[in-house]
C-alpha cells in the first residue's frame, strides 16, 4: 500500500469540521499541531502591535493513495478555502515509506478494494 501526506493549514475553529469531512472520505487517523501562524498575500493587521489574527491549526493527514485527492477536496471544501483567501490551504505529498501504520492498513483494505 502507498500512502500520501496530506498537509492543512486550518482555523482552529474549524479543525473538527474538516477533520470529520476528512473521516467520512476514508481519513484513518490524524496528528494536529495547536497555534500556528502564517501569512498569505495580504499581511496580518495589527491594533496597538498585538495581532488580531486567528489560531491556526496545522493538520497531518498520513492517507492510502487512492483515497488522497477525494480527502483533499473534501477537505478544502469543508473548509472554504476556495471562496475566501484567508481560509486556508491544504495539499499532499508522496510519502516514500512509512512504519507503524500496520493497523491503518488492515482496516483500510476492504475500503481500498471498493475503489480500486
């Protein structure tokens, strides 16, 4: 089985939204990473030099190959990413190798097999 590393940058309040789109598409599991930040084209506003942007969460998502791009978009659409800017983004990468997903792979097989 291969698998792809799916990468999201999130509003904290939205993680769990995106995460249970992510589940429903095949997502087996997920590691969240608490009070990132970030910039995109506009820079962030700031009243009296303290930030007013929100906290983000950053998402690692480790899927089978084939189930990868439908959890991207689902995670993008649940998100919103595409109808503002700010939202934020998400993408994949090929993962070469991977250990200790054992468990991940048996209860994926049945749910590869329908795809497939």
């Amino acid at each position: 089985m291969h698998f792809k590393l799916i990468i999201a940058f999130v509003d904290s309040d939205k993680t769990d939204k995106i995460l249970e789109a992510a589940r429903e598409k095949g997502a087996t599991g997920s590691t969240i990473i608490s009070q990132a930040r970030g910039e995109g084209l506009e820079h962030t506003k700031t009243f009296l030099g303290l930030s007013l942007e929100t906290p983000r969460d950053v998402l690692l998502l480790l899927v089978e190959q084939h189930l990868a791009r439908e959890i991207l978009e689902s995670i993008a659409q649940a998100g919103s990413f595409e109808e503002n800017s700010q939202e934020g983004i998400a993408f994949q990468i090929d993962v070469e190798d991977a250990m200790g997903v054992m468990h991940q792979i048996q209860a994926l097989e049945h749910t590869v097999e329908e795809k497939i």
